[in-house]
C-alpha cells in the first residue's frame, strides 16, 4: 500500500486524525474498524455540496433539472471515476477474497471509499474542509455540464431534439427478436421519416434496444445537420476560457 | 399574513436578505419568484445536518439503521410536522386556487416549504447558520429516536420482538375477502400460537391488513408481556434527564 501522505496531497488536506483516513479506506472485508458509517456520513455532506455548487452556477434551472444532474454527478460511475484519477485502488484496505477477486478495481467499493473519505474529512476538519476537498474534484467537472443533456436518457434527449425542431416523434419498431426465451435478443429500428433516418439496434430488453437506437439516430442527425452539433462546441470553448489560465509556456515542455 | 419577524423568532434566525424568506414561503401557484429550487438545497442540506447529528449521537449502529432513522426523521409528514409547530401556515404564500383548497393545511406544501427555509437561511449565513436552525428543530426529536425501533414496520418489528424471545415466527392467514375486484377489502388474521395471541384486522390490500394485524399483535404481545414496554419507559426518563432542566417555579405560574 502507499503512503498515505501522497494520498492527502492528492486529495489536498493532510488529516489531523489519520486514524479517519485509515477507516475511510478500509473496507468491511478486512476488519471491524471499516469505512461504511463513514461512507454514510460522506454520501451526505457530498449530496449537499454537490446541490449548493449547481444551485449557484445555474441560477436558472428548476430543481427537477437540479436533481437530474446532481443524480448524474454523484452516481456510482462518477464517483469511480475520481476514485481512479486519484488512484485509490493504490490504498484500499481489503480482505483476503475481496484482494484475490480484484475488489480494489470494483466500481462500487471505490466509489463507497471516496465518499466515506469526504465523511472522514469532515469529522476531521468540519463542513468548510471537506466543501473545499469535494469542490476540488468537481470544479471541473461541472464547467462541462450541459443542464440540458447530461444524464438524460437518448430516447428522451432524441424526442427533446426533434421536438426542437417541430417534427414528429420518432417511431420505434420490433423488426425481430432471437433466442430462447429466458435470453431473447430484440432487434429494433428507429425510424425518423422527416429526415430520412433509418437506423437499427439489438438489446436484451426492447427498452435496452431502443435506446441503443434512439443513440444511433442522435449521431446520424449530429452528422447530417451538424448545426447543433457546432453551435454546442462553441459554447464548451467560450465556457472554458472562464478557466483559470494554466501557465502554457511551462506545461509544454 | 403574520409578519416575519415572528416566523425569524421562532426559527432562532433572522435574515440579512428578508427577501430569501419571502421566496422560501412562496408557493409555485403564486408567483415566479417561488420556492422550488430552495426546496432543492435545503432538502440536500436538512439530509446532510440529520446525517451528522445521527453520527455523532448513536455511535455504535451501522449505516443501514442510520439510513433508516434519517429517512424517518425527514420524511414528509415529519417535516409537516415540525411546519405546524412553527404555524408555517400563516405566513405561506399561495395562489387563489390553493388558498381555497386549503393548500397551507397540505403535508406537503408545508414540508417543502419548511425545506426551503432551511435553504434559505444557508444561503444567507453560510453552512454553520443553517446547521444551528436545523439543530434548534431536530434536537428534541433525536432525543426520543429509539434506534430499534424507528421507521420498522410493524410485521418487521413483531419478527424482530419474537425473534429476541426465540419463538417461531407468526402466522397471517387471509381468512375473509370481501368487495368487487377493484375494490376488495382483505381480513387476515395474525397467530403467535405460543403465546396465544390471535387478532384479526382488514385492509385494502393484503399488505396493509397485515401490517395492521401486526399493530395489534405488538400491542397485546406488550399488555401480556409488560417488561419490555416498562424496560423501555425507563430508559426513554432516564435519557430525558439528559435534557437542561427548564426553570419549573416560572415556567407552573
């Protein structure tokens, strides 16, 4: 395992108690003292601060847009993400089973230690540090969210798309279905007259198929009426110059 | 509309931007400055300072029953109860059609709006001045929170009760169904054979008979077995003399 200190640089807060560092890394499968209250506790203030970063920076969305992209940026996968560019696999506490199954690389369990150490945090310091500790991680995130499309389905976001532009729903269609019954696959198109586009998709479930199609025909529209596409890439660019400049003469070497 | 200066008083807070108040008692029926997205934060906020008085005060259950507890402690009718101790409903602003249909009398409108005060105040003072405003509300509630018992259903609370007794678990039977499809009432009757308990309840659905059988069931298992009702009163006296002791001699004039 390394160092704890390179974690705490990472993170940016050196602990006053590691003990709560120790815990928040540690995982039920090694030993009674684990992260999981802690992952309560963390979970929470994370919830909050993730709610009060979004409410300032789009001071013109409801709350039901809220609550969309905050489920967006705490779920599972997201969290995981930020566990891996911290490399928090490298610190993990895991019981003999959990190490010889490749526990430290499961999205779940380093998702639960990451918020257990934004708990830890803020037992350790109080809410102020442990607000810095999670910004840290989700300023930049959150310059590339678009409240209009970030977590939303692509059937939703393709009927959203066309809605847009006055054209009828797009029409999905069973065009086949294989295997047994207790593992059928289910081939769909998803038809969008107006414009021409006929694409198709297989899944598992005909939902799973239709938004694998609903995707495809997002792309296809992307590509054929590339407006949006642009007007979008645009508005990332003039949103990424409010970044505070890094020093490119440096970096460059 | 009573001033809110009262409303400041009985919240233990008083606003530098009386204007966030105005907003978070403002119902969507009433005008586009509403209180929805206050709701958002001070629903995230409310969960996170529930989370942290939880922690620290049961420090040995694990994060299941904490889970349990908290969603207890803010879920709506809770909320709404704590609205009407603090007569929310006379400062509510409402549209002509809620005003009418009783809308400042609703759960849920008083929960939300409740919420958004919490919202509001940390908004205008910061994370510590809304942790005090919510303290000041759930203090008193967390001190009678029987961490057993809290949020179980009552067919999980009967199991639970006879299965601290070692004894069989009991029996529902569906003895009685009566109505048209669409609206049936079920009669179930619940046995505890070993201690010959025998109750009978109905519902409209066999879930909600059950669980209402269960209800009678812990209220006789309790007449004929008095020790744990009386165990348990004299804890909940001696956790409340954990309390500051309000002057009597003033407070019996």
């Amino acid at each position: 395992m390394k160092r704890l200190d390179l974690l705490e640089a990472v993170i940016g807060y050196s602990f006053t108690d590691i003990s709560l560092l120790e815990q928040a890394l540690t995982h039920r499968s090694h030993s009674a003292r684990h992260n999981e209250r802690l992952e309560f506790l963390g979970d929470s203030v994370l919830n909050f601060v993730v709610a009060s970063m979004l409410y300032r920076r789009f001071d013109r969305i409801d709350e039901g847009d809220l609550s969309r992209l905050r489920a967006n940026l705490v779920k599972q996968s997201a969290l995981a993400d930020i566990a891996q560019r911290l490399s928090l696999s490298d610190y993990l506490r895991l019981g003999e089973g959990e190490l010889k199954s490749g526990g430290f690389r499961r999205p779940s369990i380093l998702a639960d230690s990451l918020e257990a150490i934004f708990g830890a945090v803020f037992l350790d310091a109080g809410f102020d540090a442990a607000e810095r500790v999670i910004s840290r991680q989700y300023e930049a995130l959150l310059i590339d969210v678009d409240p209009k499309t970030l977590g939303k389905d692509p059937k939703t976001l393709l009927q959203e798309l066309l809605q847009g532009r006055k054209l009828d729903l797009p029409v999905y269609t069973v065009v086949a279905t294989h295997g047994a019954a207790h593992d059928q696959m289910f081939d769909i198109e998803c038809s969008i007259a107006k414009l021409e586009i006929l694409v198709r998709a297989s899944g598992s479930s005909r939902r799973a198929a239709e938004q694998s199609a609903a995707t495809q025909a997002i792309a296809e529209l992307e590509l054929k009426f590339p407006a949006r596409a642009a007007r979008q890439s645009r508005q990332r660019r003039s949103t990424q110059l409010r970044l505070p400049v890094a020093v490119p003469q440096e970096n460059s070497r």
